[in-house]
C-alpha cells in the first residue's frame, strides 16, 4: 500500500513522465517481493508482469486502432453532414444533436476518436452559426465519457474492471450495467447541455481566429481523366455547382485558357481546372476522388490517373529566402524528383497573377501545400531550400475505403455483443480485416498505439495483484465496512462511489478502476450486497474524469481548441462529478435491490 500510495503522489505532482512512473511502481512490486521473500505469501515476479498481456489492455489498444481506421477512412463524414443538417440555428439544438450522435457513437467506440472526429466538426458549425466553439468542445469531451459508460466497450475502464471482475469470478456481458448507465448519461447530459454553456466564460475572438485560419487559399489544379467524378458536368450561371467549396480562375482546354464567367462549358477528358482552395477542400477533394496528384510531364502514365496511396499525407512547407527554386515554375522546379513530394497548392501572400497552376514561378515566403509518403515528407526536415512546417503534415482519408471500415466495426461489435466471439478475439480479428482491407496501414496502428496507456494499466494491474495476494484489499475493504458500521448497503455503495470519483480526477482512471475494483467486491461481500452494484460504481466512478482536465484524454484534446483554463474544467465539471454520486447514489440502491 506504501508503494501505491507513493506512485498516486508522483502521478498527481505530475514531475515525471507516466511511463517512468509506471516502470518504477511495476520495479518495486518486483524488488519486493523478490528480495524480501515471506513463508505466507508467494507472489511469483511473472504473476506482477501478466498486465502486459491483459486481455482487457489487448482489447483497448485494438479497439483504439480500430476507431483510427474509421477516422483514416472519413467513415462518419456522411453521418456528420447529416447531423449538421439537421442541426438547426440555435446554440441548444446544435449542441442537443451533436453531443447527443457524440455520446451514441461513443457507447461502441473509444472515446478519444469520436472527440477526434466531432472537434473540427462542432467548431465549423459554431463558426458558421456564429457562437462560441467554447461553449461545445468541453461538453463534447464530457458527453463521450458519459456516452462511454454505458456499454462493455464504450470505455477502456469498463473493459478494465471487467476484466478484473471476471477473475474474481464475475463476468460482465455486454450490456449488464447499460439501464444505470443511460440513467445516469441522461443526468448528465441535461446539465452538459444545459447548464455548463452558461458556466463556461465567452473567448472574444475564437470564431475569428478559426476563420482566418480556416480561410488561407491555396492556387491548385484539378486534371480531367476519363472516368474522372466531373467529366460531363456543365457550368451554370457561370459556375460549377459540383465545385462550391472552391474558386474556379480558370479552364484550360487545349492549352487554352477559358476566364470566367464560364458560360456553357461542359468539362471534357483532358481538360485542367485552375481553382482556389482551403487546405480543407483540397483534402476533402483528394479523399472523395475528384482531385487528383498533378501528373508531371517526364511520367509515361499521368498520376492523375491514379488514385492516391494508402499512406498519402499532405503538409505545408515555406521557400526559404535563399531556395535553389525561388524564380522557377512549379513545373520547372522539378520537386517531385529532387525532393520526394509533389506540389499540390501554392498560397502567396500578394496577389498572385491567374495563370496555370505549373507556370507559377516561386517566390521567397511563398507557402507550399505539398503531397507524398511519411518518409518523404520527413526528409524536408533538413532541407535549406523548403522549410516544413512540422505541424502541418496530416494524412489525407481514404474516403474510398469508409464502406468496408463501417462494415469491419458493425461486425466487431455484433460479435461481441451478442456472445459469438470473446471482446478481445473480435476486436483483434477486427484490426486485421481493417489491415487487409486497406483502412490501415502499420504506421497508422504504431501512431495509435499509446505507450502511457500500455504502462500505466499494466503496472496499476501489477499492484492489484499485490492488493489481492498479500490481504490488502480484504484490510482496505474492512475498513471501509468498519467505518460506516450501522450503515445500510446504499450508505456504503454511496461513500465508495464519492472516494473512486475524487481519486480518478487525480490519478488515471484506468489505474483507479483497477485498484479500486478488487476492493469494492470484497466490500460488497462483507456486507452481504451484490458485488455487481458495487462493481458497477466503480465503472460509473472511475468515469467521472470531469474536474481536472488530466482526469481524461479526451479533456487534454479539447482544451487547446477551447482555450479552456485549468479552472475552467474545475469550475464546470465538480458540479457533473457531484450530480454523477448523487445520482448513483439513488439509482445504484434502486437498480441492484440495496
């Protein structure tokens, strides 16, 4: 308990990394009981590693590569344009649709994609609607966790306990804690909706600040091929209708440029459309089919004729002040074979003549939006002549591939839901049909797997196993029965959820399901309740990450787009984590017969 103690105290003071404190705990637990050996307990060193190979920390690192593969594929833009149109003009009905599809979506999926996916979504809307992204983005990350408490796979803590649970001889299904569980989703969600948007402070200028980024145009060519998605369309009232989130400056056909207004212009194979563009459009483009990688003459088969690769990224880089290419055209420059990449776009800040997109010649400052491998795109870190802008490189959706992804998911979840495979056996068989069906690629699985995670649950593991071996958690859980003597069940049940829920907005909450879950069992038997309502109130607990934003990492995620404060989290989600005990604290005793 000392060693527990003292690694809660390091993880709270947040001095070193997770992964450091985590080895020193998994350490000590192995020098202890190595070096001090007792007559009456026997801890093998092998029985404080077996959190390594957990099956319920296998299962959440597959389901995590299996929520990027829906996130690599654009799997839910089709839902999302939905929601959006739906979603009316009022700040409360925006939020009422969107966070309500966000904490749905989150009951089957891990909730860190789903905030992933829903951030730059509820911040366009709040942009176009004209409120304060601010007021969603912390209730988006809030209304995950709550969605995420409801079913076996919503939450890597729920996986967590049951897993701890089972080898205390009681198994979880599927959906055994989902009627409390969408009980207390809907306390919450009422005042997520509809108290925290007045306890969050307004940030003057975020909007701005979102369009100005969002706005910045890039000069780009899109080539006609001959089963391109806008071969045969025609121009109407001088515009392409196919074409509204882009600026068209120019059609060349023949080599022949044709200005707007485009009067009667029916797009034929061959033709190239010189357009204007966000970042945005373009990736949105390039992901749906109708862009395409500018083809280089020196190429036998244009690019265009190709469909981008699996691992196609996009990235910005700047022509440095002395760059061999400063007064060359995108053409003559050459890039794709000297450097590995191909340009895609050309943003300048002064005006930039309208001419074709390969007769631009470059300029010093001028920002280049350029496409190709991980690798490639790593290289230009010690290039002179174009400077990367290290956060911009970003992987483009393979759209393309969003049918057989969905697909993947929807059967992973029927397995396991209905009991045709074990959790760990669907989600592991999940990630490599997404490996086979192209929807994910290693590197995308590497960036997705979480060394923090991995440590954190394996070394928490190691010291519930100590707890349960050396009577521990038999001595913790006999104090808790101790102090409240006279107390009903529901008293108990009560108290254990408040401490579990105080202690997860400090510590993990994977490592205080774990602790806490061997102990709450041995509570519940001794006086005489069904271990599952305590059980429960540990999954329930350990979820309530709402008042600290390290409580969660999804709360981390939202916190840099929302400006959002340290206090801010305080402030808006103690209110939540009290609302959550008290309401638990009736439905658990009223669910369970306490």
């Amino acid at each position: 308990m000392l060693i527990i103690g003292v690694s809660v105290v390091c993880f709270a003071l947040e001095k070193w990394s997770i992964e450091v404190i985590s080895l020193a705990t998994l350490v000590a637990f192995v020098l202890l009981f190595a070096l001090v050996p007792s007559e009456t307990i026997q801890i093998k060193p092998f029985e404080l590693v077996q959190g390594f190979a957990n099956p319920a920390l296998i299962t959440v690192i597959c389901l995590l590569m299996i929520g990027q593969a829906l996130f690599n594929t654009d799997a839910l833009d089709g839902p999302t344009k939905f929601l959006i149109s739906i979603s009316g003009t009022g700040i409360t009905r925006t939020l009422i649709v969107l966070l309500g599809s966000a904490a749905i979506i989150s009951a089957f999926l891990n909730n860190t994609p789903v905030v992933v996916m829903f951030i730059p979504v509820l911040t366009a809307i709040a942009a176009k609607r004209n409120f304060d992204a601010a007021k969603g983005l912390m209730p988006l990350s809030y209304i995950c966790i709550l969605g995420g408490m409801t079913t076996l796979i919503g939450s890597s803590t729920n996986l967590l306990v049951a897993d701890v649970a089972a080898r205390e001889g009681y198994e979880i299904s599927f959906f055994d804690f989902t009627v409390p569980g969408v009980i207390l989703a809907l306390v919450g969600a009422f005042y997520i909706i509809f108290i925290m948007p007045m306890i969050l402070k307004q940030r003057p200028g975020m909007v701005e600040e979102l369009k100005l980024n969002s706005g910045r145009q890039f000069v780009s060519q899109i080539e006609i091929t001959a089963n391109h998605p806008l071969l045969g369309i025609e121009s109407r009232l001088g515009l392409f209708p196919q074409l509204t989130d882009m600026t068209v400056m120019m059609v060349v056909r023949r080599e022949i440029p044709i200005r707007p207004p485009f009067e009667d212009i029916i797009l034929s194979s061959g033709d190239i459309i010189i357009v204007a563009a966000t970042r945005e459009a373009l990736t949105k483009a390039l992901s749906a089919g109708s862009a395409n990688v500018p083809s280089h003459p020196k190429e036998e088969t244009p690019s265009a004729e190709k469909e981008i690769e699996v691992d196609f990224n996009l990235a910005e880089v700047i022509v440095s002040p002395g760059s061999r290419f400063v007064g060359r055209t995108v053409q003559g420059a050459n890039i794709r074979f000297t450097e590995g990449v191909v340009v895609m776009g050309v943003q300048r800040n002064s005006r930039m003549q309208h001419r074709e997109f390969r007769d631009i010649r470059l300029e010093p400052d001028d920002t280049l939006l350029i496409g190709g491998t991980v690798d490639a795109i790593n290289r230009l870190r010690s290039s002179r002549d174009l400077l990367l802008l290290e956060w911009s490189a970003a992987a483009v959706p393979m759209r393309r591939f969003a049918p057989r992804a969905i697909a993947i998911f929807a059967l992973v979840v029927f397995a396991a839901s209905t009991g045709i495979l074990p959790i760990m056996v669907a989600s592991l068989a999940g990630v490599f049909a997404m490996f086979a069906a192209s929807c994910l690629n290693i590197r995308q699985a590497a960036r997705t797997f979480d060394g923090r995670i991995f440590m954190l649950v394996a070394a928490a593991l190691a010291g519930a196993v100590a707890l349960e071996k050396t009577g521990g958690a038999s001595y913790l859980a006999n104090g808790v029965v101790t102090l409240f003597e006279g107390q009903s069940p529901a008293v108990i049940l009560s108290a254990f959820f408040l401490a579990t829920a105080v202690l997860t907005n400090f510590l993990s909450n994977n490592a205080t399901a774990v602790l806490f879950t061997p102990i709450a069992i041995k509570v519940a038997l001794a006086i005489g309740a069904p271990p599952e309502a305590f059980i429960a109130g540990v999954i329930f607990a350990a979820n309530c990450s709402f008042a600290t934003p390290v409580g969660y990492q999804t709360n981390l995620l939202v916190m840099g787009p929302g400006h959002y404060r340290f206090s801010d989290f305080i402030k808006a989600g103690s209110p939540l984590v009290i609302l959550m005990w008290l309401a638990y604290s009736f439905v658990g005793p009223w669910h369970y017969g306490l």
